[in-house]
C-alpha cells in the first residue's frame, strides 16, 4: 500500500493533509474533542517511534467523516476504525524502516537568510515522514574526549531497561509532544531539600555521563560504607532504613558525612528517605532563608518576599543559588529547579537558550520547557562530532525549532556555554547564567550554581552606549549573539513561527532592542571565551583569561600594596598545566592586564592558587560511587610537581559530587604562605588595620559560569610575539563579582557549593579519574 492509497482511505493527500474540505489539523488544545480521539487512538503507539504529527494530521483527516466511496455499503464505524488502524499502523512502520536523514540547513549571512530559510522549512515539511535524526553518539568537548565513546554505547544499548532520563539524546524529533492544553503548575518561590515522593517510574539502571549506575547495586555498597563508618564510631547509630526501595529511585541521605571532615560539617544522621527524580523537577517549596553568620549577607541571596507577575517570581538584584537535588544532606537554602528558573509557560513569547549537553527526552517528558509549537525556541548547542558539516550552520526542525552549531575551529574545542535568555509576555527578560548543562543529573544528583536576574522594560528606550559599563551585560551578549548567528534564527522565527508575531525583541540594528531593558541593577561582569585567534591588546583583552584581567583592573577588584590573591578552582574537569602557563592565569587573577604582563620574567615558583577537585576516596565514599563520577575528568593535570596544588572538593550537602565552576580569589597579606597554611580571621573577618586602606570595599571575588581550570577554556596567551596572541578553543560564560572587603572569606564560604577551607591533598591521595583506571567497567 504506497502513500496514494493511505491517503485515499484517509480522505486527504498523500502528505496525510487533511481533504479541500477540511481545516488544517488543529494545534492541541484547540479541539479538545478531537484531543481525546487521537489519544485514544494512538494510545499504544510508542512517541519514540513514530511521528505522532504525521499520525495526528491522518486522524484528523478521517475524524467525524463518512467512510471512503470503496468502503461504501459497509458499516461504516467498525470498517472505517480498521482502516484507520492499517494506516497509522503503515505510517509508523515506514518510519520506522526509512533510512534518510535530513541535511543541516545552511543559512548564509546577508540578506537572503530569511528567503533560505524559508525553502528549508518547505523541505523540512516534505521530510517529515523520514526518520528522527540519529541519537547524540559523542559530545566535541575537549574535556569530554574519553567520555565520548562511553556515552556513544550508552545511547545504544539504553533499550527498554533505561528510563528517558538514561542519556541525553538530541533529536527534537524524538521528544514525546506535551500536550498544549496541559496546564502548568505554578512555579513555587524557593526550596529546602525536595521531599520524597512516588519513584516508581524511576529505573534501578541509569547512565551518569558514560557510566553505568545500577540503583540496587549503588544501594548496597552505600550501606556497606555507611555500617563500615558507624562501626568505626563506635555503633553507636541505628542501622539505617530505606522506605519503598532503592529501586524506586536515588536515596537521600540525611547527614551522609564526607570523608574530609571539616570544623563546619554536620552531624551524621542514619535517617535515609527514598527521593525520586521528580522530586526536584516539580518545582521548589516555600522554605525560609538559611540562617547566615551574623554580619555576613550572600549578595545575591535577598531575604524576600521577591516581586511577581504572571510569569512567576523574579528577581532584579539577581539571584543566585545551587540546584535542588533529590540525594545529599538537606539543606535550609533556597535552590533553584529547572522549572522555577523557566518559568509559567503560556507567559513566554520567546526562548534562546544555549547548553553544552541536553537531554531532549527530559525536557519534554518532564515539560522543562515549553512546546517549540507554541512557544518560538531557539537553541544554541554543538554539532554532532562526526558531522562536520554542520558546523556553524542552523538547523530547523519540523516543530519549529531552530538549533544553531556555533562555528568551531580546526575541529578542536567545544561549546560549552550554558545560559537563558527569556521574554516573557509581561514584557520581563529574564538572563540565566549557568554551570549545569540541561540534562537531569546536572540537576538532581551533582552540585551546579545558577544565576538568575530579571530586568523589566524602561518607560523611555535609551540610546545603546558602546562603552557604558552599566550595559556590559548586554554588549557582551550582543556580540555573541551576533557571532553565533542567533539574529538570523530570531529573523526566521519572527516571520514564521506561528506566534512569531507575538515577539517583541528583534534583532534590527545590532540589538538594539536591548536598549529597552533596565539595566541600572546590573552587578556583575560578564566573562567569554569565543574560539579563536586574537592578535593585539585589543582583541585578545576581550576574551578569556585576558578579559578576566581587564574586567578586574577596569573595576579595580585588585590587592592592595603588601597583598596577594589567594585562589582556588572548583570545576569538574582540568587542564594540563605548565608553570608558564599556571602563571599566567594567576597574574590575570591579581588583575593585571595582557599589556601590563609584557616582558615579565619568566616565573621560578607556583602561585598561590588551589586546584579543587575530587580524590578517588571522596568519589568512592559518595551516594552514588565511582559510578556517579562520569562526567568528571582530571586529565594530566595531577602529578609530582602540581601535587602541591590540590585540595579535595567536598560538597555541603555530604555525599554529593560537584560540576559547579567556581573560582574564588581572597586578597590576603602577602605574609600568609601561598594561601595554603593560613589561619582564616575570626568569622571571616578582617582586622580594622587591614582595610583601612581598602579598595573601594574589596576584599576579593568570584567567578561562576561554564569555564573549567584549563587552557582550551581561557586560552593560551603568547606574549613574546609582537603584537601578542592569544588562542582559544572553547565557547564559555560567565559571570564575576566583588566580595565585601570586611567578610570576604566569611562570604565566600556562604556562596561557595563546597566546604572551605578544602582539605590539601595528603600522602595516598589522587583525584579520581574516570576515563582512566578509576572508571566503572574499566579494565583496573
């Protein structure tokens, strides 16, 4: 039976369009009554396999019909219900057994974007009966190199044993479609730890990155490690109970305390709840701040109640606070959850939104984000790797959406930025900085830090200020944007999405929408890597380490005369470090500029700066094992010479790793030895005589965003060239701000995810490596 005969049962064309007589097939939503029909009659086919819009547009075009002039004399409901069922069944099989794939679109720059554009909608609709594209086989980051072939085989082998959230899958056309009418549950304003709920749909197999996580298996050697500890203090704790079973999804674990005990860590309790993913997802609960120190305020934590409209709950000042999780030691703070940082959904009007990672099937299985149907959807996320050619190209899918593959250079780097730009139909934007990919486990399992602020129109457009600092947030955007194309995915999307007409931000004139935003509250720098090749002060002091550098020395969040920078980094994945190039890093920390570094000795002795970063003993004693420690990668960072330089990452929250990316720099006398050996003042505090020739207040500061501790991140600079070069492979973001000089030690140790002081690495300690020896099914 080829596509003329299906369509003739079917009253329509071969597209499966509905006849001349007949409407287009409603949006869901529309037509309730027919919403159920199609859920009724699709109900035993699989989403992942089949094109439900192509099935949804067949069952409309039969719906409340007569039967088919060759099916005439016959009864009509039964023989009209068999044929339907025989032309759905024949449309899933055909696509299932189609083996083309669609081909990138390709938009050149100029004006003929918007015309290309629109012929590649029209090919997109004629191949909407060909196959999803394939799964995500590998991610292109350099970090992430080992992990490749890992996540590869598990996107392959996930079968019927794996839930949606198994592996990040990148295929719109493989997301199950949310129902429109669906209503979205009002978005909650903050959180202590999620409550346990019902985890039955929760698998006892998962993958964390490249690794396999069997649930009961996890379980065991969980309490295997908590009973050894108990014994070692004595027994004095009851042995510790599970409700519903471990398969029924991750376990909390009250008080779970970390192998590198601190001053400020918690009491063990034996308490353990069984927590399902969803906890997390459905959103926060209202829960009161977190009592603070005295005198010690987190800057970007308001004691509340925060403004709101119809979007829900937001935030001017900018808000900044870590990912409820669903295992680890509760926790008074607030978090935040992925729905709460999107937002109501029939409030937005338009989303670009950038991730290095994403796990298509969550987002819509869990409705993170709204339909791209309805709500215009712009994603910025990297090419598959064994498809070069699409590279820097967009692609449109047949929902809608439009992804676009940033441009990488000589096939190295990867793009990793992970930020939010939302409109809402209030009229509010909402930026989002963040260090957690869109993927389930960044934000239920692993430690990750999310900024949030919220800018409302100004009454009167203001003129746009190339050099206004207020507006550096803006600027920096506006050029990424225009870099990676993002202007013309918006020009597509507002001449042709369905609601596009609803889209108040247009690209025009080089952004200059963004003039009609407030951005008076900003109080913060925004911080880049772009790939590329940067020749001269000018260009290379905007991106990268170099424009770290710049941002500090221009805002003069420097030491003072008779201080150093005390630094440390907590990412998830390191570098291979040399001195020269350690150095570097470490003088653009201190605030000096690319320009000031020229002709500076070459260096005899590290810097004061700590590398955070798990031992295998603090990944081996976590809730989730070595199993939960896939997408963390040491490299070659460790050694003889670095070991010096490492201290252990410990979460606040027990038995938690850490993916947040947080580099924090204390300005300390330099009498103190490298950082390492110092004794913090008395709550943080620092004493009278030693500020009170501040700098403006500043006692140090912070960065938090997408960078890691590693050259492909923040670039390699080559100063004895004349002009100098600075060269960078990956894209990242990210945001930095000035800490109180009076508590600057005592208020990095409130924002930071982790226990400061960390623990300097001992005799016997080495970081875990998961790629390489440490690894769950690794040879050793």
């Amino acid at each position: 039976m080829d596509d003329d005969e299906v369509a003739a049962i079917l009253g329509g064309s071969s597209r499966f369009n509905a006849g001349p007589s007949r409407a287009p097939c409603p949006a869901r939503g529309v037509n309730r009554e027919f919403d159920r029909y199609f859920d009724d009659s699709t109900a035993e086919v699989d989403p992942g396999e089949a094109d439900m819009d192509e099935l949804r547009r067949a069952a409309w075009a039969t719906w409340k019909t007569k039967p088919p002039a060759a099916l005439s004399g016959n009864p009509a409901s039964a023989q009209e219900d068999d044929e339907l069922a025989r032309a759905l069944a024949l449309s899933v099989q055909e696509h299932r057994s189609s083996g083309s794939r669609r081909s990138p679109l390709v938009v050149p720059d100029g004006e003929s974007d918007d015309e290309d554009l629109r012929k590649a909608l029209e090919l997109s609709q004629q191949e909407a009966r060909e196959p999803k594209r394939q799964k995500r086989e590998e991610t292109p980051e350099e970090e992430r190199r080992m992990l490749e072939e890992a996540m590869a085989a598990s996107l392959a082998q996930a079968g019927s044993s794996l839930s949606s959230t198994s592996a990040p899958r990148t295929s719109v056309d493989d997301r199950p479609k949310v129902a429109l009418s669906a209503p979205v549950a009002d978005i909650p304003s903050s959180t202590a730890s999620p409550a346990p709920s019902d985890a039955s749909a929760t698998p006892s197999v998962l993958r964390l990155g490249g690794q396999m996580i069997d649930r009961a298996q996890l379980e065991k050697e969980r309490r295997e490690r908590q009973a050894a500890r108990q014994a070692q203090q004595g027994g004095s704790q009851p042995a510790s109970t599970i409700s519903n079973g471990f398969s029924a999804g991750p376990a909390r674990v009250t008080g779970m305390s970390s192998i590198a005990t601190s001053s400020n860590s918690s009491a063990s309790t034996s308490t353990i709840k069984a927590a399902s993913s969803s906890a997390a997802r459905s959103g926060p609960s209202t829960s009161a701040q977190r009592p603070q120190a005295s005198g010690i305020t987190h800057p970007f934590q308001a004691p509340g109640p925060f403004p709101s409209d119809a979007a829900g709950e937001y935030y001017l000042d900018g808000e900044m606070r870590h990912t409820a999780l669903t295992i680890g030691d509760p926790t008074s703070e607030r978090t935040f959850s992925p729905k709460q940082v999107v937002g109501k959904h029939s409030e937005i009007s338009l989303i670009i939104m950038s991730s290095f990672v994403i796990d298509d099937q969550w987002i819509g299985d869990q409705a993170i984000l709204p339909p791209p149907e309805i709500v215009p959807t712009n994603i910025v996320r990297p090419h598959l790797k064994d498809k070069p050619e699409y590279n820097g190209k967009i692609e449109l899918q047949v929902n809608g959406e439009l992804w676009v593959y940033p441009r990488m250079i000589g096939g190295w780097g990867s793009a990793h930025m992970k930020y939010f730009w939302i409109f809402y139909k209030t009229g509010r934007l909402r930026v989002v900085i963040s260090t957690a990919n869109m993927v389930p486990y960044d934000w239920e399992w692993i430690e990750n830090t999310i900024f949030v602020q919220d800018f409302l129109p100004l009454p009167k457009p203001v003129s746009f200020r190339e050099n206004y600092l207020p507006h550096d947030l803006p600027q920096q955007f506006r050029d990424l944007f225009v870099h990676t194309r993002v202007h013309t995915a918006i020009r597509h999307i507002i001449a042709n999405h369905p609601n596009g007409t609803s889209i108040s931000f247009k690209p025009d004139d080089g952004f200059a929408d963004m003039t009609k935003y407030d951005w008076s509250k900003v109080k913060v720098r925004l911080v880049m890597s772009v790939p590329g090749t940067y020749t001269g002060h000018d260009k290379l002091d905007g991106y990268g380490m170099c424009r770290l550098g710049k941002v500090l020395s221009e805002e003069g969040w420097v030491p003072q005369a008779g201080e150093k920078v005390s630094a440390e980094f907590q990412g998830s994945s390191l570098g291979q470090y040399g001195l020269d190039w350690f150095d570097k890093f470490y003088q653009f920390c201190s605030g000096k500029t690319a320009r000031a570094l020229v002709g500076r000795p070459k260096p005899s002795a590290w810097p004061s700066m700590k590398v955070l970063f798990p031992s295998l003993a603090t990944v081996d004693a976590s809730e989730l094992g070595r199993g939960g420690g896939g997408t963390m990668f040491a490299g070659k960072a460790f050694n003889k010479v670095t070991q010096p330089l490492f201290h252990d990452a410990n979460s606040k929250r027990g038995g938690v790793l850490m993916h947040a990316k947080m580099l924090i720099a204390i300005f300390e006398p330099e009498s103190r030895h490298l950082g390492f050996d110092s004794s913090p003042t008395k709550g943080g505090k620092r004493k009278a005589s030693e500020i009170e020739d501040g700098n403006g207040g500043v006692g140090g500061w912070i960065y938090v965003g997408s960078h890691n501790f590693s050259s492909a991140a923040w670039g390699t600079l080559d100063l004895k060239k004349s002009p100098p070069v600075l060269n960078v492979k990956n894209y990242e973001i990210g945001v930095v701000f000035p800490l109180d000089r009076r508590n600057a030690r005592a208020t990095a140790d409130l924002i930071a995810p982790y226990k400061r002081p960390a623990r300097r690495y001992t005799a016997g300690d080495v970081p875990w490596v998961s790629a390489r020896g440490h690894g769950v099914g690794d040879p050793s």
